[in-house]
C-alpha cells in the first residue's frame, strides 16, 4: 500500500521494510512515506512459506471460529497471504482484501482470477477509509494498526461497518519481538486495548500463541 504512516506515524518508513522484510514481515502497510509497487517483488517476502512457521495463519484462522458465509474485510491485504486462507474457510462468504498500494490491489485481483477464488474481491481503499462495499462479520489488521494515522476517527469509521456482533481483530508486533519494525514504531498492547475502547470496543479474546505478535479480538462494547 501507498503507505499512511500516520494510516498505516511520523517515522520515516523507508528502512521500515527493510527491517521488516522476511518470513515474519507485515502485510502491506499505510503510509505516504514509502510505496509498496512493485507485488511481485513483495510477494516473495510476505507469501514465503518460513512466514507460516511465526505466523500461524491456519492457527489464527481456527482461532477466529468464521462462519462459511461469513463476510471479511483484510484491511492491509497486500499480495493476500491471509485474504485467500481466509476465503478457503468461508466457501459461501466473501472475503474483502483492501489495500491503499494500487499495485498490491492489482495483484490480489489478479491472484483471485488465477486461482479461481471467487469469493476473494481486492478493494483500492484510501489512508482514511477502506470503501467497504457492504458491512461485514470480522475485520482482519495484520501488521497494520501501529501504520494508522487518525486512529480515533479511523475504529469510529470502522465500528459502523461491522455487522451486529461483528468483530475486529488485530494483530501486531510485541514491543520485545526480535522481528518487525523498529520498536519506535510499535504499538504496546494494552495502548492497543484503550484506543479500541475510545472507540466503542472491548476486548473478547486475547489469544497467546503467536511467538512475535498480540493477537486481539474485540467486539463493540455493551
């Protein structure tokens, strides 16, 4: 994505994917200080098969229980290492890998011709909204949340396209993670739980497996 530091902070995210690059690197993320053309490139790096090794996706897959007709957003898609597992688990749903990076749009479109993934739809989304065609049960942030800007505005906006009892998980680097940014860049958890709860969420499940990352699932609060 186009990155939005401040949508995907005020760093300058020039070495960020340098830092990041390898089997435990982030999906594609916001911000207007470095680009991610190029998918083809990229997608040797966020689709290396050693990613799954600290990634778990089929084990965070498990964890979110999706329903086969469940609607997902992927917000920060890039070249669709979660948007197509996703939409393997949900045959009658569909599946939304929204990216602001045109080339990584254009590539997820591509990938779901290629392999013949109907349910997977890619959405050019902007800094501030992911143009979400319709509202759906579960929002998936990969890598994504310590890259947006206006946070406060962003979840509110967020909050209004989800489903009744829909959800928002979110996964990111732990401050003490070896991989991922530099540490000046990432977002602790409990600042994480207390933006979320600005916004109208609570915490529902905070799964623990991941060896990098928090893992948080929330739901607009009661």
């Amino acid at each position: 994505m186009k990155a939005v530091w401040p949508l995907i902070v005020c760093f300058s995210l020039a070495g960020i994917a340098v830092l990041s690059a390898g089997p435990g690197a982030a999906q594609t993320p916001h911000t207007h200080q470095h680009s991610f053309s190029g998918a083809e490139k990229w997608a040797h790096i966020f689709d290396d098969p050693k990613r799954d090794e600290r990634q778990k996706p089929h084990q965070v897959i498990e964890a979110l229980a999706l329903k086969p007709n469940a609607v997902i957003a992927d917000i920060g898609s890039g070249t669709g290492y979660f948007a197509v597992r996703v939409a393997n688990m949900v045959p009658k749903g569909r599946v939304y890998g929204v990216d602001t990076e045109p080339d990584m749009v254009r590539y997820l479109g591509e990938r779901a011709k290629r392999e013949k993934r109907g349910n997977v739809t890619a959405i050019a989304g902007s800094p501030d909204d992911p143009r979400l065609p319709e509202k759906v049960d579960l929002i998936l942030m990969v890598d994504v949340f310590h890259h947006i800007e206006d946070r406060a505005r962003y979840f509110r906006k967020l909050r209004a396209a989800l489903k009744p009892g829909g959800r928002i998980a979110i996964i990111d680097f732990r401050m003490d993670s070896p991989d991922g940014p530099p540490k000046a860049a990432r977002i602790a958890p409990e600042r994480v739980i207390a933006e979320l709860k600005g916004a109208g969420f609570a915490v529902s499940k905070d799964h623990g497996f991941l060896p990098d990352q928090y893992f948080l699932v929330f739901q607009v609060a009661s």
